[in-house]
C-alpha cells in the first residue's frame, strides 16, 4: 500500500503549516490556562503575511515602529504614535505608555487584572509590536480613536477640522480615556443649539458620560414630542432605567388630559365694580370663556410645542383685541389673575418636573433647574 501523499494532498499539508502551528499553539495555551499559568485570553501570534489580511494600519497616524511608539490596535486598525504626546492629554493613555518602554510589564500584566485596556495579545511575540499591538477595547472604536488623534494632531492629516460625525465618535473615547480637553470640545461641538442627536442617543450620552447640561433640553424634547418612539428609542431608554419608557408615555398622557381639562373647565371672570353695578357679568364671563378656548385650543393643535407662558402671551393678545372694539375691564382683571397663578404653566411645569425624575430614575440626579 502506497502511504506517499499525493500532490494534492502535499499541496494542502504545505498550505496548512501556517494553520497547524497556530492549533499547536492555541492547544499549549488553553493547557496553560488549565493549570493556571496565564489568567488572561490569548490569541496565538500569526505570521505577518496573516496579520495583513486581518489588520490594516491607519494612513495617517502608524509611525514606523520603534522605542517611544506605541503601537495600538482599535477594533481592526493599527495606529503607531509616540507615547511622550500622551503625557499631558490622558493619565490613562499615558500609562500605557510603559509597554512601548519596557518589554517585561506584560508578564507583570498578566499576573494582575486581565480585564484591562492595554492587553497585548500574544504571549509569543515582543509586546508593542504590530504582530503584537496594545489592544484598546469599548468603548474604544476605530472611528473613535482617530478622531482623537485627528484633535491631538491638527496638521498631520489631509482631511480638514473634524466634522460634527467625528465629535460624535470621539465622545466616549474621550471620557473614557479622560481626555478632559478633547471632551470639553466635543460637548461643546455637539451643543443641541448646534448639531442635532436623536433624543434617546443624547440622553443617554448626558447619563452615561455626566453631561449634566444635555440633560433637562433632552429630557423636555422627549416628554413635549408626540412622535412614536422607534425600538431601538425604546432600547435605549430602557437600558438606564427599565421603566423610562413607561412612564414617558404616562408623562405625555398626563398633559394632554391637564391641557384638555383646561379647555373644558376656564377660570372664573374677575369682575369690575362697573361690570357688576350694570349686571354685565353673563355676558363677560361668555366673552372670557371664548378667548380662553380659543387660546387652549392653540396651546395643544399647533405643529410642535407651544408652552404655558407662550399661550399667556397668545391670551393677552387677545384680550387687547376684544378691548378695541369694546371696553372691558372685566378680561383684564382675569387675565392678570390668571398670570399671577400660573394657571397656563405652574401645573404643566410639576408635571414636567416630576416626569423627568422618573424617567431617570433612582440612579441618576436631575440638574437643579437654574
């Protein structure tokens, strides 16, 4: 019996060299783990012709490697960048910047916490290597992590100031690697005046990175929009606070029914001394009823929001108008009563309040309204 392979099969075996000492490798390392000789996940190295095929190296931020660089991989990019330009924007980044120093910190590494950002993950090639980079995982992204670097190197890329999409992506990177400049810039980029965020995707972004001014203008954008929330909306309530959504739309119902109810039940009039000496009070509070529906009517049938204090204004337009033609003394007394009480907004205002604590919830601490 002929135990020669054939040329196919010399073929396959040649091609799978590359594959069958990866195996090896994984084996000896899960073996190693079994015992407790390495506490964090490896992924065995690979040859450079491999590692092409899986990562690509950024064009504008991989500097040649050597001492002083460091070489991080985000998500399937490489990025080559002196460690000394971390030391004043990110304590974080700049602690990692030991590894493009001292080869022997990653046998230190594994010993403690292997959860960390900055892992290199092979345990068979020189640390901070392109075969081998610090890996920075979430919230770290690709996209994130060069707009960072984009900020940090202003003149070393063709492709003009950042865009409103790479403050977006640098956002998380920066609060997590406590770039407190870089931060600061991109809320202010990102101000609700100047760039518009999805409700949801804002009022996450105030929870999760402490962005205590986006808070309360989210918040009222959600509770005063009578548009129906998409899933991936409802998702992404429900994630710091089960029962946002719920309540949200309680929220929403609970003013519709307060802004109804006051069409329905108008203030009493106020009268003059006149109106009663002339028995005048029928016609009046008739005449009050109809401006105060009508401006009722306004305050919740207009395309988007239109609030208490603006309806005020709506009212007393309206009372001058009636004045013109026909003196009335009577109007002006009520609408001035109504004012001073807050009827058009002081209730609207403790349903919004207490609303917004709600939709929170217990983990998180709404902004002192100023």
């Amino acid at each position: 019996m002929n135990t020669n392979p054939t040329p196919d099969q010399m073929s396959i075996d040649n091609g799978n060299d590359t594959s069958a000492l990866a195996r090896k490798q994984a084996a000896e390392a899960a073996e190693r783990r079994q015992q407790g000789q390495i506490t964090s996940p490896v992924i065995v190295s690979r040859p450079d012709h491999i590692i092409q095929h899986l990562w690509s190296k950024d064009p504008d931020f991989f500097a040649p490697v050597g001492p002083g660089n460091l070489v991080f991989l985000v998500e399937k990019t490489l990025f080559c960048i002196h460690a000394w330009d971390f030391k004043t924007i990110s304590p974080i980044l700049s602690g990692l910047s030991v590894l493009g120093r001292r080869a022997e910190i990653y046998a230190t590494r594994q010993e403690s916490s292997s959860s960390l950002d900055g892992q290199p993950i092979s345990e068979n090639e020189p640390p901070n290597s392109e075969a081998n980079p610090i890996v920075l995982k979430e919230p770290a992204t690709a996209a994130g992590f060069r707009a960072l670097l984009k900020w940090l190197y202003p003149h070393h890329h063709d492709n003009g100031p950042l865009s409103q999409e790479d403050w977006k992506s640098l956002l998380p990177v920066a609060h997590f690697y406590q770039v407190e400049k870089a931060f600061k810039t991109a809320v202010a980029e990102l101000d609700p005046k100047r760039y518009y965020l999805e409700p949801t995707q804002r009022l996450w972004c105030a929870l999760a990175y402490d962005i205590p001014e986006w808070i309360r203008p989210t918040l009222a954008e959600l509770i005063r929009s009578d548009q129906q929330l998409l899933k991936d909306q409802v998702d992404r309530l429900k994630c710091f606070h089960e029962p946002a959504f719920r309540t949200l739309i309680a929220v929403r119902a609970t003013l519709v029914r307060h802004r109804h109810r006051l069409i329905i039940l108008p203030p009493t009039v106020t009268h003059s001394e006149d109106c009663v000496a002339g028995s005048r009070t029928e016609h009046c509070q008739e005449r009050w009823n109809r401006i105060w529906r009508d401006s009722c009517l306004h305050l919740i049938s207009c395309t988007g929001w239109v609030g208490g204090m603006t309806v005020e204004v709506y009212l007393e337009d309206a009372v001058d108008q009636v004045q013109k033609l026909a003196s009335s003394e009577c109007l002006r007394l009520t609408l001035s009563d109504v004012n001073a009480r807050g009827i058009l907004w002081r209730k609207e205002t403790q349903i919004e309040e207490q609303g917004m604590k709600d939709i929170i919830g217990p983990r998180f601490v709404l902004p002192v309204l100023e």
